[in-house]
C-alpha cells in the first residue's frame, strides 16, 4: 500500500454499523489492529495483518474503514472515551475515604484498563511512535489534559480547604505527568516489573500528596476538636466571632476558629523540630529544613517546658 493511501484524509468510518453483528466485526477488527500496531508499529502494519489477526477478508474491512489512519482514528476515540468513563466512575466515589485507598482505586482502575489491546496500543503508539495524520484528533489533547489537572485539582482542594488553586494544580500536574511516564514504563517491562511498578507508583503518590491532601486534613462531623499547637483534644467552645464558632483549648491555652481545627502540624514532626531544637538547632534553621514556621516552634518549647 502506499504511503498517500495509508494516510487517506478521510478519518471516519465509511459507514457505521446498524446491527449488532456489525457492530461486533467492527469491535473485533479494531482488537486486531490494536494487537498488530502494538507488535508490528503502525507504519510497518498492514490490513492484511490485521485481517488474519481478526480471521476475516480484508474486504470486510474496507467496508467499514478506507485505511489504517482511519482505524487509529477509531481506536484513540473509544480511548478517550473509555478515560473519560474511568474518571467519572473515580469522581463519584466518596472523596473523604482515606488517601492511600483512594489512590490505589484510581491506579487499579488505569492498571486493569491498560491491560487491554486498546489502551495498550495507544500509549505505545501514540506517546512513543507519533503516528502522521493524527493532529486534527489530537488538537483538543492539551485542553483536555488541562481540564483532566484542574478537576484534580479542584478534588485536592475538597480534602483540604486551604490549598491554594495554584498549588493545587501544580501538584495534580506533576502527579498526572508521573503516572503517565511511569505507566508507559510499566508497558513495556515483563509481569513482574510491571507490577513492582504500579506498587511504586501507589506509594509515591501518597508519600508526595500525603502532606498536602493526606487524611489529617479532612474536617468531617465527627472528628474531635484538636489544638493546632499542642495537639489536645481537651478543646472546648469559647464564644463565636464573626460567624465563626471559637475554640480554646484547655492544655495550652491557645484559642481558634473552627477552619484552624486540622491544620495543626502531626506529632511526628512536632516531636522532629522539639528534636532539633534539643540539639541545638536555631528555630530559624528548623524552619527552613521542616516548613515549620519558627513561631510555632518556639510555642512547641513554651508548652513542653510548661508540662514539665
């Protein structure tokens, strides 16, 4: 076949199926040509490959499509498709469950998925062979990539109120780009390192939103009132100013409003700093390597001192 024919301008179906058997060779052709662009690269495949691939005659095929490109076309179209199903049904989940769970959901989903001939075929192809003729289909990609990060983003910002839009889409575009790179590595590796892989994934994904969005975060109902500085439990109301319901707290004696309830820092890197402040280490200093703000490390050292 020629190249000009192989890289036909038409890039739709040259009729769509009514009946279900119809609709089933279709199916099973594009299978095919997903299994033999995957193996042969789409330059190098041919419709009689996918023909015998599909057990049918190429003229079956060319009832439906005029050329390769229109069959690439179909299959990067029921891969976004299908992407856009997976993000929905991840969406709908309860987004207060705990990080770690909901991270494995949604990288179990991809995995599950890109185990099938479609998804694997377009990753291959498409990321790592860009195929001619495909740029008025893939014209939308960036804005699409752009609304995938910003509903991300705008998930961050549901489990912790106080992130900021920028730095919500920031890290819904690193964590986007990673999984993408990383699975298209996971493609191409045997079983075994594939899975080893989508394990790493899980965990650093949790380890790098863990801080951000992580579980300490979340403000429900039934959470009990925690001191920001001390970590105390031993809160109670104190009053209401501007709206906003105040707290004290019986330990340490610092009063705040309901939004501070969850933003006090976890005690592993409160008794960090109270570390490095035993070895001498400037409040200063600790800021600068924890993220804590020197202030609330010296508090952290007034309180200890108190309860001793």
């Amino acid at each position: 076949m020629s190249k000009s024919s192989s890289l036909s301008s038409e890039k739709t179906l040259r009729r769509q199926p009514q009946q279900k058997r119809g609709q089933q060779r279709v199916e099973k052709i594009l299978v095919a040509a997903a299994e033999v662009f995957a193996e042969a690269g789409f330059a190098a495949a041919t419709i009689q490959q996918i023909a015998d691939r599909a057990n049918t005659a190429v003229g079956s095929i060319y009832q439906f499509f005029p050329d390769k490109l229109a069959i690439f076309h179909a299959l990067f179209k029921e891969h976004l498709q299908q992407t856009d199903i997976l993000e929905a049904e991840f969406f709908a989940g309860n987004m207060s469950r705990p990080l770690m769970q909901r991270i494995s959901e949604y990288i179990d989903a991809y995995v599950s998925y890109f185990e099938q001939p479609i998804p694997r075929c377009i990753a291959l192809q498409d990321y790592l062979q860009p195929i001619p003729g495909l740029s008025d289909l893939m014209a939308d990609l960036p804005d699409r990539v752009l609304s995938l990060i910003e509903t991300h983003a705008n998930l961050y910002r549901q489990r912790n109120p106080n992130l900021s839009l920028v730095k919500s889409k920031l890290l819904a575009e690193v964590a986007q780009n990673m999984c993408t790179s990383l699975f298209l590595r996971a493609i191409q590796s045997d079983e075994s390192h594939r899975q080893e892989i989508y394990v790493e994934v899980k965990n650093v994904l949790y380890v790098y939103l863990n801080p951000h969005i992580g579980d300490h975060l979340l403000v429900t109902h039934s959470q009990k009132m925690i001191c920001p500085d001390c970590q105390s439990d031993r809160v109670a109301k104190n009053g209401r100013q501007q709206g906003k319901q105040r707290y004290i707290c019986r330990g340490c004696g610092r009063q705040f409003v309901d939004q501070y309830i969850e933003r006090g820092y976890p005690l592993e890197i409160r008794q960090k700093c109270l570390d490095l402040h035993g070895q001498g280490i400037s409040f200063r200093e600790i800021e600068r390597s924890t993220g804590v703000s020197h202030n609330t490390g010296i508090n952290w050292v007034k309180i200890m001192q108190k309860q001793k």
